[in-house]
C-alpha cells in the first residue's frame, strides 16, 4: 500500500504545506486527494511569495484586477482569497465526510500583526468573512500577543491554526487558551462541534539551529525528542475533568500539527521528520519533495510514543551543551522576521506584476 495511505492506520493526517494556482486548477490537487488521501493544506507568506513572485500564471488575474486601482496588499489578498477558496472548494468532500475531522485550508494573517493583539482579532475576523468557508483554518503565530486573540477567535466560532511553535512551554499556553476558549463559546451556548484547532510545532529548524552547538552523538535529535514530549504534554492537556466536560459537548482536542518536516540536513534520512513523529490524531504537513519522498519509500510505524524516556534523556544531555529554551525563543522572532521579509517580497512582486501587465 502507499506509505501515505498507511499513516491513516496510526491516526495521521497528511497535510500538504503548499499552494499555486495552476497545481489546485489543473488536476493536481486532486489527485493528491484522491490517490494519496491528502486531508488538508497549509499556506504561508513564503508559499504564495514564490507562487505568485515564480512565474507568470497569476499575471491574467493581475491585469483583470489592475483596473479596479487597488494596492499590492489588497492585489494579493485577492489573489490568495480566490486560491483558498478553489483549495478549500477542493477538499470539502473530505470536511463534510469526517465531520469537520479534516479537509481543511489555512490562511495566516499578516505578519506585521504578529505582536499586535487588536490588529491579529481584525484581520482574522475580516479574512474569515471574505474567505467564507467552514474549512478555512486562520493561522495566528504562537507570539504572546498571539495568546489572547487565540482564544478570542476560538470563542468566537473560527477554527484556528496556531503556527511557529518551538517550545514545550509556549505550547502548554496555546493549548490552555483553546481550552478556554471553548470554555467561553460553551457558556454561551454555542456549539463546540463546529470549531477546530491544530498546534502547529515546527521541527526542522530546531535541530538546524542545535546542532551547530552539539557534539555529533546529539546532533539529529533534539526536534524529534522536543516534538515527543509535546505530545506526551498533549495527552495530559486533552485528559481528566476539565476537559471531558467539554468533550462531552462536542469539543475537538486540538491536534499537533508537525510543520517544518522537510529536512535541512542532506545526511540525514530524506524522511526522518516524518518516520519518527507518527501517532495517533496528529497531523504533517509535508512539502511536495518531501511527500513524494514518503511515498516513495517511507515506513510507517507507531513511532511518537516508543521511548519518551528516551526522549527526556536526549534533552537532558542537550541541556548540558546548549539552552533549548534560549534557541526556541529566538527561532519564533526568527520565524516572524522571515515571513515578515517574505511578505515583503510578495508585495513588490505584486506591484512588478501590476505594472508589467
């Protein structure tokens, strides 16, 4: 059987952390869904800056859109609304036969918001109208201004995709704020079915910013082990009384989504963020290469829970050569800072389009 359809059987989702135009247009999209069993797809400002800063395909809606006078920004976020749509279009069959499980799309709000609580609650609440499907997923970076619009948003019935996670501690913060957030849309009465949530923790990029500080023996480990422990919080978060009380409305836990999975180091195993952060009602969201890769010649196992002593002995040693928490603070201002400057260039290449077309 397909590697991808495998990890169906050990309670994995497959995402995909890529969108175009032409790829949802032409077919290709699809396939995916209906061959490999693909159950969502992921955006982000560095996606549709190669879109639509890569070629010419959006060079057609930019000249139609051209008339109406509008800015750059508002060029792209209707270029991207019209492409969200088409994917999210796409994978309802997978929403509507889950039951809100998968099928879904996300959109991130600016980056220029990311520590600006007021302005993140707007922007999300503006992109869930015109966006206008019960499958889109907001993405709100895991800053502490984030915290707060988090539950907000939850509370106001709009699923959530919590991106840049790197710490264990910031997760236990996004998790309690989705807790309270249904706590919030239940003591008015609404219903906790309709909301979704994933947590989204990045891992290739902590071992590429560890391991230049490990001996050799460490090197490779410390985002696997990082992740496990995340999952093994998971558990303990969505257990016991509190949370049953609202299960027993309806509420959905809120999944850890690994992101980040493709890897950065070539001597390591092509899929190894994959093969080794499978368990049950988690997602990955995979890059093309990278989803190809598995397909190809993954092997699935139970492999998220084999050893979380293992686990807490890698970081424990890790500990002794580096602080984690220091490296995860400064990829998550890293990580608002890249897609800032990626947003940057998706403008000017819109503004280029718009006045070549």
């Amino acid at each position: 059987m397909n590697p991808l359809l495998k990890l169906n059987a050990f309670g994995q989702s497959v995402w995909l952390d890529y969108i175009r135009r032409d790829f949802v247009l032409n077919g290709e999209l699809a396939k995916l869904i209906r061959e490999d069993g693909l159950a969502g797809l992921t955006s982000n400002p560095a996606i549709f800056e190669k879109a639509i800063g890569g070629g010419n395909e959006y060079a057609p809606a930019i000249r139609a859109l051209k008339q109406s006078g509008l800015s750059a920004m508002a060029l792209y976020e209707t270029l991207a609304i019209e492409d969200i749509q088409a994917a999210a279009d796409q994978f309802r069959p997978v929403f509507d036969a889950g039951k809100g499980h998968d099928g879904y799309v996300s959109l991130e709000v600016s980056p220029y918001l990311a520590r600006d609580t007021a302005a993140t609650v707007a922007e999300a609440k503006r992109l869930w109208r015109e966006v206008s499907r019960p499958n889109l997923m907001i993405k709100v970076p895991a800053t502490l201004e984030g915290l707060p619009a988090i539950e907000l948003l939850i509370s106001q019935d709009m699923n959530v995709n919590v991106t840049l996670l790197f710490s264990q501690a910031m997760y236990e913060k996004v998790a309690e704020r989705y807790i309270a957030g249904l706590e919030r849309r239940a003591a008015e009465g609404g219903d906790l079915g309709r909301i979704s949530s994933v947590a989204s923790f990045f891992i290739s990029r902590i071992d590429a910013a560890m391991d230049p500080l490990l001996p050799e023996a460490l090197r490779g480990k410390t985002a696997i082990a990082n992740a496990m422990l995340a999952y093994d919080s998971y558990k303990r978060l969505f257990s016991g009384p509190r949370w049953e009380n609202l299960a027993e409305k309806g509420a959905r836990p809120q999944r850890l989504l690994w992101a980040s999975t493709s890897t950065k180091n070539p001597a390591y195993r092509d899929v190894l963020y994959v093969e080794e952060l499978i368990g049950s009602n988690t997602v990955n969201t995979l890059p093309p290469a990278t989803l190809e890769s598995f397909r190809d010649h993954g092997v699935p196992r139970a492999s998220l829970e084999e050893d979380i002593g293992a686990a807490r002995a890698t970081l424990e040693a890790v500990a002794k050569h580096a602080s984690l928490d220091e490296v995860t603070d400064r990829l998550l201002d890293d990580g608002v800072k890249l897609f800032a400057d990626a947003f940057d260039k998706l403008l000017k290449a819109v503004e280029t389009a718009s006045k070549s077309a």
